[in-house]
C-alpha cells in the first residue's frame, strides 16, 4: 500500500490536510470522493512517520476516556479537544488534535481511526463501527477497556511468573555452561588416561558436550533474533497472524490463557450485540470484530453466512475449531428459552474465570519445574562423570 499526501475542500469550503493509504492514486482520489472531498493537492510520500507512539498505558486511558465521552452524550469533537488539552503525552496530544480535525472536517469516528490504524491498531477501528452501526458505542468501547485491563493484567502476571523462573533457568545454564567448559575437559584427561575407551555411554555423551557449548549458545542467541523478527513481520499479514493464533493457542496452559481471553471477549461482545436487537449473523461478525482473533473472525463470518441460509447454528457449526461446541449450544437453547443475552454474559463470565485459572497455574507450575529440569540435569552430570571415578580408583589400587 502506498502512502499519499492530500489536500482537500470539504462541503462547506474548508481546507483540509492528511495522509491516507492506497493501492494507487486513482484509489487514494476514490477513497477521497466517498469521504465528500474535492481534493486540490494529492501526491505520494515515500515514508510517513507517525505523530508520536502511543504506549498500551497511553491508549487504554484514551480508550476509557473516549467510553465516558461517548456515554455522557458530549459531542465528539469538543470532548476529544478538551480531553486533548489535559494530556501530557505531546505525541498523543497531537494524535487526538488531528483526529478532531477530520471530525471537524466531516469524517466519522470510524474513518478517522482507520486512517491511524497503524497507531492505534487495527481492530480498534473495527470495534468502533460495531459499536456505531449497533449504536452501542460506549458499551462495545467498555467492553474493550475492561478486556485490555484484564490481558494487561494478564501479561504483567505472566510476565511476575516468568521472570523469576527465566533468571534461575539463565543463571543454571550458566553454571551447567561453566561446568562444560572449565571442569569436565579435566574429567576428560583423566578417565580417558585411566580407564580408556571403557566409558559408560552417558560418561562418553558428557564428556563430548563441551566442544559443542559455545556453538550451541550461538544458534540460540540466532534463534531468538530470527524469532523477534518472524513475529514483527507476522504482524502486518493476517495469514501470518493467523498461523501465530494457532501457535500460541497450542503452547501449553498459556495457550488457554490466550483462548478463553478471547472467547471471554467474544462472549460479552454478542452479548451487548443481542441486547441491541442485532440478528444472529450480524452479532456473531461484529463479535468477532471485537475479540481482535483473525482465525476467529473467519470461522465467524462462515458461520454467519451458513445461519443466513436458515441453518441451525448448532448444525451450522460443525465445522468450527475455533468456536466451541459449549458457546454454539448455549446460543441455540438461549434463542429457543429467549434467554440468549443472559447465556451468552454467563459463558463470558465462564471464559474469564478458566483464564484466571489457567493463568495461576502458570505462576504455579513454571517454577517448580524448572528447577526440577535444571536438578535433573546437574545430577545426570555428575552421575556420569563420577560413575567411572570407581574404576578410576581401582585402576589406581
């Protein structure tokens, strides 16, 4: 996608500027005329450089104050102008100055944050039209603030679990690396003198380990670079993101943490989508939108078009992996009982309680077996190098 710089008059004889994405000028003209601009100046940049970084501590502010905004009744742009002057983040202030000024210039909400979806993100831009064309925006923004918390709260937890663990594991590589290295080539000299080539198979697999630590160290510090870069580039294809989801959804226990987030969120959505009136296919795509799952959002949008057909949904969703066979049930027997709403706030209720379960036995598990693995290996060392010591000592007798 090319980026262009464009200057255009609105409606009303305002002169206007901003920078858009398109496949190619013609596109970039097009996408100008349905927003009802007559564009005087369109050119293209080579680069576009962001108007400041939004930090996630940054945007969930954003996010809770634009919810209050929004479910106060203030008008868009003189809230976001008032909440702009408050802010001490210069790169966010100038953020929300320009997302007034194409409010101002007759842009809708959706539009504006679709044009910065790089700052803020793409499936931001997705729950605020779910929310405008239910006309539950405050609830869908709520929604999404109390989701962020949550999987804030889950990553510095995860994060608490894991650094401890990650510097034990760290400081017994290095003792195991430091015992390779300096004190089992001196086992070497002397078994290999003594006893010869009658070493036990795990001695001789010891005893050989040195030479390959410092080459081992560097094909993971390689790994770890290659795998930082796989998943920044990853996050610009949704076919890279979504082979991602099925690889952290298959991780263990951290990969039900990361599912029942999203079906938690997911759940609450169709939730607040049904108490608006939304039909079933409508709700699930929207739903979808919000989780933020792009395996999610396809297998939603066929399940969607199979219930337009008139297929039940517990027989449309055969073919489902990613939807479970829990949710689909408690739909169609809440459709049957006109108690759907309240079924689907139960199985959010449900999803967030399994990721707050599956998230402690993280913080429980982690430690203790890595201190298992780290003692397992530090004896399978010594047993093996200290075994032979007998025919050492006999030899010497």
């Amino acid at each position: 996608m090319a980026v262009f710089a464009y200057e255009a008059l609105t409606q009303t004889g305002r002169l206007i500027q901003g920078i858009l994405e398109g496949g190619s000028a013609d596109e970039a003209r097009e996408i100008l005329a349905q927003m009802q601009l007559k564009v005087n100046l369109l050119e293209e940049k080579k680069s576009i450089v962001p108007a400041g970084r939004i930090s996630k501590t940054e945007f969930l502010l954003f996010n809770q104050q634009l919810a209050a905004i929004t479910k106060a009744g203030i008008p868009l742009e003189r809230g976001l102008r008032e909440l702009s002057n408050d802010l001490a983040s210069a790169g966010m202030r100038r953020l929300i100055q320009q997302v007034v000024a194409d409010l101002e210039a007759g842009l809708g909400l959706e539009q504006a944050v679709e044009k910065r979806k790089a700052l803020f993100g793409p499936l931001y831009g997705r729950i605020i039209r779910a929310g405008i064309q239910t006309g539950r925006l405050p609830e869908m923004l709520t929604i999404l603030h109390r989701h962020l918390e949550f999987a804030g709260q889950t990553r510095r937890m995860m994060l608490e679990a894991l650094t401890y663990p990650a510097v034990v594991l760290l400081f017994g590589l290095l003792v195991l690396t430091g015992i390779y290295v300096f004190i089992i080539p001196q086992f070497n000299v002397i078994l290999t003198e003594t006893v010869g080539g009658r070493l036990p198979l795990a001695t001789s697999i010891i005893l050989a380990i040195p030479e390959y630590v410092l080459p081992l160290w560097t094909c993971v510090g390689l790994f770890t670079v290659a795998l930082i870069a796989v998943l920044a580039i990853s996050a610009r294809s949704e076919g890279a993101r979504r082979l991602r989801e099925w690889l952290v959804m298959h991780l263990p226990v951290i990969g039900r943490v990361w599912y029942s987030e999203i079906m938690g969120r997911f759940s609450e959505a169709a939730a607040t989508l049904v108490s608006t009136g939304c039909d079933m296919p409508t709700c699930l795509r929207l739903a979808a939108d919000a989780a933020g799952s792009q395996r999610l959002r396809l297998e939603a949008d066929i399940l969607a078009g199979q219930v337009e057909q008139g297929r039940p949904i517990l027989e449309a969703g055969q073919f489902c992996r990613m939807i479970p066979r829990l949710f689909l049930y408690s739909v169609q027997l809440g459709s049957q009982r006109h108690e759907l709403q309240d079924n689907l706030h139960n199985l959010a209720d449900m999803y967030t309680a399994q990721a707050r379960y599956h998230r402690g036995r993280v913080s429980a598990a982690l430690l203790p077996g890595l201190i298992v693995l780290l003692g397992a290996l530090v004896a399978f060392t010594m047993m093996a190098i200290f075994v032979p010591m007998a025919q050492v000592l006999r030899a010497l007798g």
